[in-house]
C-alpha cells in the first residue's frame, strides 16, 4: 500500500488519502480522519546517478589506504568538492596506531550545512578509507581492495545528500557529515599480532574522544556497504539498543519515500560494531548503523565484503537511490517535526 518512489507521489498519495478521509466523512459514517497518512512535505529527488558518479571518483583515485597516495589525493577531492557546494569543511587530522604497530595519519572530513545552527543538528557518516587487505578473498589477499561498496557507497550519498541540500534555501536543519578515516584497518584473523581490542573505526574513535564541536547532535545515521544490487537493510542490535527511536524514524521515512522493501521490519539478530558504536558510547549521541546484511552469507556482510569483487560492478544505482532518498525523507520530515515543536 505504501509503495511510491519519490517525493512527488509522496504529496500525490496524501492528497488522495485525505480526500478519501473527507468524502467519507461528509457522506457516509463519521470515520476518524486517518492519522497516519504521510505528511504531505516537499522532499527534493536523490539522485543516484550524481551518487554512482561520486562512487566512481573514489574508486578511480584507487585504494583509499591511510598513507597512501591514493587516500591523500582522495581527501583533497573530498574536501574540495564539499567545499564546492558551499558546505562549511573542517578536517580532523590525527595519528592513530593500528593493530601492527603502524601509525596512520587519518583524516576526519567534516561539512557542516547551515553550521550557525546549533540545535537540533542530526549527524549523517560514512567512512571514506578502505580495507588495505582482501581477506575475504581467495586470491591475492594480502592486496588492497577497491572499496566501491564498503564504503565508497555511502559516502557517495552522503555527497550527494550535501549537493542537493546546499541547493534548497528552505533546508533550515543543522546537518553535519562526517566521513571516518582509519575505519577499515582492522585486524585480521591469524594476523600474527598480539590481540586489539576495538582495531576498527579508529577515525569515530577519535573523533568521539575528540569531539571538535561545543553541541550535542541529536542523533545520527551512518552507513555502511549501502551500494550492493539487492541490498537490504534490517534494524541492528547496536542501533536498537542505543538508538531505538532513531530507526523507527529512518524506517517509518523509508516507508513513506516508498522504500519498505528495502528497509526491513525485521532485525538482523546481530549486534554489528561499527563507527556508530562509538558515537553511542563514547559521544553519548544516539546513533544507527545503515548497512547491508546478507543472512545467506557466512559473515551476513554481501559476498562481496573484503574481497576484490568489491569494486565499481558490485554498485547497482537503485540500492543507492534507496538509501539517499529515505535520508532526504527523514531530514525532510525532521525538519517538519522541530518546526511544529517550535509552535
Ligand atoms: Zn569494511
């Protein structure tokens, strides 16, 4: 019933079911108006197009490894790109020390939208570096892969998300977008050095530790491996957890933006650690994990996880449409909600 695909139908639906409601009620028995229609709001279109492009750049750049020349060049296009669509850009630059006693020189990349804002802002992430092994792989494992799902993916929307918001003067909210570094550097099993505890998302780490703002965002979303043809989400463990009301509010947008079949009312079973553990528990914001689970897999991650099918192939248009169009929707609908609060 509450299958439309964009935001035009979104407003189009609603008018009928009002109308609907209103002849009802004048002609027949006093039905109650119906209460759980779709706000009729004006979300702006995601496009997947602009997003597949933007996943393209980063895999031409090749492997996004902390220092690398590929992970520089990559920042730099980042930044400046973000700073292209007028976004307000600040890079958290540190030195983390990964599971092989390497110090990697990451950087947070950070665009601010609408920053004098300072309540109500609503974090979006991704991390932008990639796995510098393919350990997944049964071939040339000790390789870096290319990274286009995990995590070109997201990020690609969240650059898309910020092309399209810089666009629209009515966009009021205080959204930042973060881009992790040092997420992917993981250690591996059978790796050979002494156990780390807590060896990925070294860049959110950080960051939470040291957070470079002096407000509280009041919820986030990160993605993760949302690029894969068929991807599916399911309502983790960690988000439900620490985040219950920010997934039903990411679902319930889903539905509206026409997406239910892809978000799942259903959980994945698993508690998955990702960069929005550290943002609930260090940083105390509530925050979920969008990421693609794949029961028919051992590791419930697409076959493609770790491995150098993660490349531009394994990006299919439609899954990023997806997920980019129900952000919109759900910033779109916040945006709705802290105005009627503010009445
Ligand atoms: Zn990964």
């Amino acid at each position: 019933m509450r299958i439309y695909p964009n935001c035009l139908k979104t407003t189009l639906f609603a008018s009928i079911l009002l109308a609907f409601s209103c002849t009802d009620e004048s002609t027949t028995s006093p039905t109650p108006p119906v209460t759980d229609a779709p706000v009729a709001i004006y979300v702006p279109a995601f496009n997947a197009d602009s997003a597949f492009g933007y996943v393209q750049a980063q895999v031409n750049f090749g492997p996004r490894v902390p220092n690398t020349k590929a992970h520089e060049t990559c920042k730099n296009y980042l930044i400046s790109s973000l700073k292209s669509y007028n976004c307000s850009v600040t890079a958290q630059t540190y030195t983390v020390t990964a599971y092989d006693t390497k110090k990697l020189k990451g950087t947070n990349v950070i665009a601010a939208i609408n920053p004098t804002v300072k309540e109500n802002r609503i974090l979006l992430s991704a991390h932008w570096d990639t796995r510098p092994v393919a350990d997944q792989d049964n071939q040339k494992q000790t390789e870096p892969i290319d990274g286009a799902n995990d995590a070109g993916s997201g990020v690609a929307v969240l650059m898309e998300i910020a092309r399209v918001l810089q666009t629209d003067t009515t966009f009021k909210l205080g959204v930042d977008i973060i881009l992790w570094d040092c997420e992917d550097y993981g250690q591996p099993a059978n790796s050979g050095f002494p156990n780390m505890e807590d060896s990925y998302c070294l860049g959110s780490q950080y960051w939470a530790k040291n957070k470079p703002i002096d407000y509280q965002p009041k919820f986030g979303v990160n993605l993760d491996m949302v690029g894969a043809p068929g991807t599916v989400f399911y309502k983790d463990g960690v988000s439900l957890q620490y985040a219950f009301g920010v997934v039903e509010k990411v679902w319930k947008a889903a539905a509206n933006a026409g997406f239910g079949n892809v978000f799942v009312n259903n959980t994945t079973g698993a508690t998955m650690t990702d960069d929005h553990l550290y943002v609930n528990t260090i940083a105390k914001i509530p925050c979920i994990d969008i990421i693609h689970h794949d029961a028919s897999t051992p590791s419930n991650f697409p076959i493609s996880w770790h491995t150098h099918n993660d490349n531009i192939n394994a990006i299919d248009k439609n899954s990023l449409k997806a997920v980019g169009q129900t952000l919109l929707q759900m910033l779109y609908e916040e945006q709705e909600i802290i105005k009627k609060n503010a009445n």
